[in-house]
C-alpha cells in the first residue's frame, strides 16, 4: 500500500512540474531531437562512457529500464527474452570496454535487431527530461530563479553528461554561484558533443541580459 501511495505521488509531481515548467521542457526537448544535437537513432548502441544507449540519446543501462522498452523486430514486438538476450551482450560489450574504441553509434546497429519507434523514443525523452529537471532543482540552489537559457544549457548538460555536479563542473558551478555569465559561458563546452551544440550553448548563456 506505502509503495501504491508513493507511486502515486511520484505521479502528481511530475504532472505538476510539467505544467509549472512547460515552456523549459518543450524547449530543451525540441533542442534534443535537433539532429545537431541528440537526434532519433532506432538502434541501440554504447555512449562514449559504455553506458547502452537508444532513441534520443537516452541511457538505458538500467536493466529494469530497458526490458520495460517496447522494442519492435521488424513488424512486431520483441519478447522479453529477446529483449533479455541483447540487454546482456549490450553489458558484456560494455565490460569488455568494447567502446574505448571510439565507434560511432552506427558501428553497434549490426549487433541487434532490435528496433525503437518514434513513440517508444519520445516516452523515455519525456521522462529522462524530467527527471534532470528534478535533480537539477535538487542539486543547484536557486535553481528556479535562473534565466531559463541558463536552466535549458544546464539541461542538455545533464542530459548529455549525466551530471552537473561541483566535482565535475567546478568553474560552471562557481560561475553560477557568482552571477558570472562570462566564466559560465567558458565552461559549458564538452569534449563529446559537436561544435554546433557546444555554440548553441555558449550563445544561450551570452544572450542572458536579465539579472538573477
């Protein structure tokens, strides 16, 4: 009964941040599927990090996550131990550091037949989004109250990288810490991601005007 009631709350919430901060997702979502930045790849493949990945550059290393995926196989739905069965090859590639190699995603499309629709891909898009939105209201004091082209760089940041944390990102942390739009804008680049999207980045935070 406790996990039902839990679960439920976990619903209300995410319902009301969608409408609270709707323009923030339906922008950070319409830069996502840009082919500039994520776009739709229907195959599954390894990030640069090992961790499996598909649709809109959404990590599905979870095994719980990736079996509640409804792959198809050509015109139908993949079973649970077909699913299974490419879930665990995808993880011993990834221990076997398969992707140090620096293959692009198309190198990993012949290793599975498994296939994610444009549906399937937007569902977890929708949800990866908003979980970073949480995490990011958890993690970054204030927040709500930054230039919402500050929120949507910090989004893609965290949707690409995983993280924004001071560790990582000491310089981009203290910059936001000080008000410093000129130290944040140089350090939003990443060393995997093309220079349109690390562009795309540094002119959002350098069109800031408004103060915080």
């Amino acid at each position: 009964m406790e996990k039902e009631e839990d679960e439920e709350e976990r619903e209300l919430n995410s319902v009301s941040l969608e409408k609270k901060y709707s323009k923030l997702l339906f922008n950070v979502r319409e830069h996502l599927v840009n082919e500039e930045s994520e776009n739709l790849i229907e195959y599954i493949y390894l990030d640069s990090k090992g961790y499996i990945t598909t649709g809109i550059g959404s990590n599905i290393d979870d095994k719980e996550t990736f079996l509640d995926i409804d792959f198809m196989i050509g015109d139908r739905h993949a079973t649970y131990q077909e699913k299974l069965d490419v879930y665990n090859k995808f993880k011993d590639m990834s221990e076997k550091e398969i992707y140090k190699n620096n293959y692009k995603a198309q190198y990993y499309k012949k290793f599975s037949n498994l296939r994610i629709n444009a549906r399937e891909a937007e569902k977890l898009l929708y949800k990866h989004t908003l979980n970073d939105l949480k995490m990011l209201r958890e993690g970054i004091e204030g927040f709500d109250k930054l230039p919402q082209s500050l929120q949507e760089v910090l989004m893609d940041i965290k949707y690409n990288t995983g993280n924004v944390s001071k560790l990582n990102w000491p310089k981009l942390r203290e910059g936001i810490r000080t008000k410093n739009l000129s130290l944040i804008a140089d350090n939003v680049s990443r060393k995997d991601v093309s220079a349109d999207r690390n562009k795309w980045a540094r002119n959002k935070i350098l069109s800031i005007k408004e103060k915080w």
